[in-house]
C-alpha cells in the first residue's frame, strides 16, 4: 500500500462520517437508550433492558435508517450546502456521489434486515419511516411551513418505534414528546435563520426567506414561550424525578434566549443560538438518568 493510501482512506472515513453525521447518530442511539431506561422501563432491570435483543435491533435499525436519511439529504442539498458549510462541503465531496447512493441504499436494506430480525412489524414501521425521509429531502424540503413541521417529525419519528414496542402510553411520555417536539421546532427554524442566504439562491422557501427575519421571529418567539411554559409544567410533574430540576432550567434559559433571538442579526448570532439549543438538547438526554433515580433502590441499576 502506498503511503498516500491510509491517508485517503482517512480522509474517505472521515467525509463519511460527516456524509452520516456521525455525532448525530451517538446521540440517537444515547438518547434511545436512555428513553428505554429511564422513561419507557416500568420496572424491568436495567442490564435487563440493555441485553432486550429486539431493543438493540431497533435501535440499530433506527441509526442505520437516520445515516442514509442524512446521506439522501445531503445528496439533494450539496450545492446549497457548497454556500452555507464550505469546508464541511469540501470535506464530504471526497465521497463521491455515485457512492453516497450506493451507501444509502445498502444502510436502508440494512437497516430494514435488521428490523426484521426484531419483527415484520418493525421491519413495516422503518419501511414507512425510510419512505417518510426521502419524500422529506426530494419533495418537502422547499414548502414553507410544511418542512420544518415534517423535519421535527421525521427526528422523532425512531422514539415511536420505542413507544409501540414498550406500548407504554403514560402521560408524560407524552408531554416529554411535545417538549422535545417544540425544542427541536424551535431549532429548525433558527436553523433556517442561519441558512436564509443560500436557501434564498436555491429557492428553499423557509419561513425566512418568504417572511422576513423579523416576522420569523415572531413566530419563534411564541414558540419559545410555549415551550418554556410546558418545561414548567414538567418541573411540577412529580413523574420526572430529579430531573424535574431540568425541566426548571430548561424554562429560565429558553426565557432568557428570548431577547438574544430577538435582537441578534447575524447568522453568527443565529448559529450560536442554535449550538445552546443543541446542548440543552443534549443536557436533557443525559439528565434522563433522573427521572426514576432513587438511592433506596439503586440494585435496578445492576
């Protein structure tokens, strides 16, 4: 082998990684897992749980389903992303595009092999959930209003693969669900903030680019509201444990966010909006861990 090759291999892994967004996939398969645990669980042990076979096939069905769906988006987005996200843009095009649809085909027989080793039903749901994602990137992608509401959907769409196979239907699975579905909403749209330029060029219509940063913005700014209003309604809740705490602090932070969305006018602005978001996102799935935590009973834990 010549000594350029494990350096192009390198650097072929590495645009793959970023094709499938690979930080985005830990994440998923974090927050599944934890979901399992600690909101789905009604008492089962939890090495219990982590050995369930069917459990770890859908989630690895759900993370091989989510890495063609970034693939397939990427694939319909690379010139706006070639404006937006230069040097990952540059890094990703080491990858061919002939071998992006390869992978993206392979990922969902994959993951439809591996949701059928759960069950047929499962193997029907990541089929449906498969189709939902590309009609998402070949068709939805540029309607205004109707994609940000069908991105929400289709990133929280693995979680109901949880929800049927536990068949848990609590109400604060729920209300969880809509805190996570409004974050992640809120999310989109400034996202789309930070995008408005390209997505103008390429004829995106988000709701930037039809109405303006300042009416975006008041959309958003009752969203947040609303989603901190339910985050308070989650800290009352006894059923969230400790991780009550989060929800509390979940609600004073997107409070405070208030007036930076408002007045900020930079996409730089925008993007560290978004990057707070995207770690109290994170912060909630490890906090998870809280919800049911109690020292008396500290043996379900092995």
């Amino acid at each position: 082998m010549r000594k350029s090759e494990p350096r192009r291999l390198f650097v072929r892994l590495l645009a793959l990684f970023t094709v499938v967004r690979g930080y985005n996939l830990v994440m998923l398969a974090l927050a599944q897992y934890m979901a399992s645990l600690f909101i789905f669980n009604e008492g089962k042990n939890h090495l219990q749980i982590l050995l369930d076979i069917k459990l770890n096939f859908i989630i690895l069905a759900s993370l091989l389903s989510v890495a063609a769906g970034y693939i397939i988006n990427n694939f319909y987005d690379l010139e706006k992303d070639a404006i937006q996200r230069p040097l990952r843009n540059y890094i990703e095009r080491f990858v061919s595009q002939k071998f992006k649809l390869n992978t993206y085909l392979l990922l969902n027989l994959a993951g439809l092999a591996v949701a059928w080793l759960a069950s047929w039903r499962v193997m029907l749901f990541f089929l449906f959930y498969q189709f939902l994602v590309w009609f998402y990137s070949h068709k939805i992608n540029k309607m205004v209003w109707l994609n940000n509401f069908y991105s929400v959907m289709i990133s929280i769409f693995p979680f109901f693969a949880l929800f049927l196979y536990y068949e848990n239907y609590s109400d604060i699975i729920f209300f969880h669900a809509a805190f996570l579905f409004l974050l992640l909403l809120v999310m989109d749209i400034i996202k789309d903030l930070t995008t408005s330029t390209a997505d103008a060029i390429y004829n995106y219509k988000t709701i930037p680019v039809i109405y303006g940063e300042t009416k975006t913005k008041k959309v958003l700014i009752p969203l947040i509201l609303l989603t901190a209003a339910l985050s308070l309604y989650m800290w009352d809740n006894s059923a969230t444990g400790y991780m009550r705490y989060f929800f509390l602090f979940a609600a004073v932070l997107l409070i405070l966010l208030i007036v930076p969305v408002w007045k900020s006018r930079t996409k730089t602005a925008y993007k560290i909006i978004y990057l707070i978001f995207k770690i109290l996102i994170g912060i909630g799935i490890f906090n998870m861990v809280f919800i049911d935590l109690n020292p008396l009973d500290l043996q379900r834990i092995i």
